[in-house]
C-alpha cells in the first residue's frame, strides 16, 4: 500500500499543453494552461480498479463522467466549472485538464485507493473462501424444488467455443510432479509445446501470483489455477492427472487428483469465467470424477469436457 501511495504522491506532470473541447462560457479568445498528470499502478487491473472506483465516485460527487472511447479508455468528467478527462493507458492512469481542475482529480485519485484499501483489508480479515464454496455446494445440491438451480448430469460438456481452449495434445494422465508449482509449470510446457503459449515463464509468474491471493484448489480432488497472460492471444487450457492425489491447498484439506489449467489474453479474455464456470460445473458431478480418473487415454478425457 506504502508504495502505490508514494507512486500516487508523485504523479510525473507531462510538459505539454492540451486542448479540451467545449469552452462553455469561457471567452474563446482566453488562453487556459492545461496539463497532463500520470498516475502509475502496479498493474492494468490495479489501475483499472481505481479508476471504476473513482469513476463511481465523481458520480455519487454529482459530476457527470462521460465515456468518450470506449476502446481507448478515454471518459470525460464535469461539474459546474470543474472539467477534466480521464484515460487509461496500460498500468497508469493519465488525467488531462485546466491546472486548476487537476487538484479536484487527485484527491478523487487519493481517496478510491483509499477505499479500496479499506475495502480489502475487510476483505482480507473477513473473507472465508471454504465457507463461501460449501454455501455454494449447498445452494446448488440442496436448493428447493420450485428455486432456480443447477441440475448436473454426466452428459454436460463444454459448448463449441469453450472446448477449443483444450488441445488434446494438452491432457496429461499421469503427471510427474509432486508440488503445485511443478505440476503448473508441466502443463505450461504441455501448452508451449503445442504453440499454445509464447512463454511458460511469462504465464508461470502469472498464474503463481494468481494462487498467492487465493488457492484454485477447490473440493472433490479438484484445481482450476488461472490467470490472465500477455504470453496467450486466446483462451487455452491443459488437463492433468495426479491419480494418486497431491497437495494443490485445497479448500477442504483433501489431496487434489484432477487439474485443469487456464490462461487467456490480458487484453481479450474472451469467456474466460464462462469457461471456468463450465469446467467447475462439469468436475462437480462425481460420476464424471469417476470416469475422467478411470480414462485410459486423452481420448477419453476430451470426450468427456465435449472436445
């Protein structure tokens, strides 16, 4: 926290001027110095928090935030005279507008990591995630008759996009090693191999800072480690098998046998919590455990994730 406050503290003011539309009811002829202020993140998504979180914000202020480009990240803010825009440009967010407008934007910047902060030291000391998955097993295996619920049958498969993602070649039925970061980094080769990944280093850094907030070991024998990578242009995933079981820190404590890992592009995640949605939904049938653990070859695995 320390740090992404010192980077806040010191935001690098670009020497360059800037023109922004509409002068409202500004004489035309006046001249009004304009700057630009970069704050840097340690990270796209860490940026793009903030920025939501400020976003919200400046709205519930009462100012009106405009998105003038969608694809580029570019907003617009306004209140009364206050004018400035916003646009997101990698792990840094960069605001533009008259020098007497920007102070008005670096506390709206101070006050969501703020929130934030806040928001995830609650999480942190609050946040039970084997509590929340049995009330999500229960939701779903005992919700009454007449609810909305999930109904699984050894038949669910993966729809035809989401199937894509698992190359056969991709699909291990005995893994060789006996440590969560040995098993990942097998089945990054497995990916790489295929020409799948451009980098097991890459995804490897990615999904290892992914497992550090959070384990992917879930119940039932079951991990889904995953993260989002510049080393993977799509969607892809790999299937491994460690029959005899291997600790993943699993939810329930139990030793985890099947592994199915997922990486897709930072910048075009596509479906990648549908896929994950799907897969979870497919390993919770214990039936389909069964038969993925009893398959004798790829094959057979594919055919039941519907590849």
């Amino acid at each position: 926290m320390m740090m992404l406050l010192s980077a806040l503290l010191a935001p690098i003011l670009l020497n360059r001027a800037l023109s922004w539309p509409g002068a409202g009811t500004r004489q035309a002829s006046r001249q009004v110095e304009t700057r630009s202020l970069c704050f840097a993140f340690p990270s796209f998504d860490v940026a793009t928090l903030v920025t939501d979180t400020m976003t919200h914000q400046l709205q519930a202020e009462g100012f009106f935030v405009r998105t003038m480009d969608i694809e580029d990240g570019i907003a617009q803010v306004r209140k009364d005279d206050t004018a400035f825009s916003m646009q997101l440009r990698g792990d840094s967010l960069e605001v533009q507008g008259p020098v007497s407008h920007l102070p008005v934007a670096q506390i709206a910047v101070f006050e969501a990591v703020a929130s934030l902060n806040t928001s995830f030291s609650r999480l942190k000391s609050d946040f039970d995630p084997v509590r929340l998955q049995r009330q999500l097993a229960d939701s779903i295996n005992n919700a009454d008759d007449g609810a909305a619920t999930v109904r699984l049958g050894s038949s669910q498969t993966l729809n035809v996009s989401q199937a894509a993602a698992i190359n056969p070649f991709c699909i291990s039925l005995q893994l060789k090693g006996d440590s969560k970061e040995a098993v990942i980094r097998e089945l990054l080769e497995s990916l790489l191999a295929a020409r799948r990944i451009t980098s097991v280093d890459t995804a490897f850094a990615a999904i290892m800072e992914r497992e550090a907030s959070m384990s992917t070991g879930m119940q039932d024998g079951i991990a889904i480690p995953h993260a989002k990578t510049d080393s993977a242009e799509q969607l892809v995933a790999a299937v491994g098998l460690k029959p005899e079981g291997m600790d993943f820190g699993s939810l329930d404590g139990h030793p985890t046998r099947i592994i199915v890992l997922s990486l897709s592009s930072k910048s075009n995640p596509g479906s990648h919590l549908q896929f994950l949605a799907a897969i979870g939904t497919i390993l919770r049938d214990p039936t389909n455990r069964q038969r993925i653990l009893a398959a004798r070859n790829a094959g057979e695995i594919a055919k039941i994730f519907g590849v």
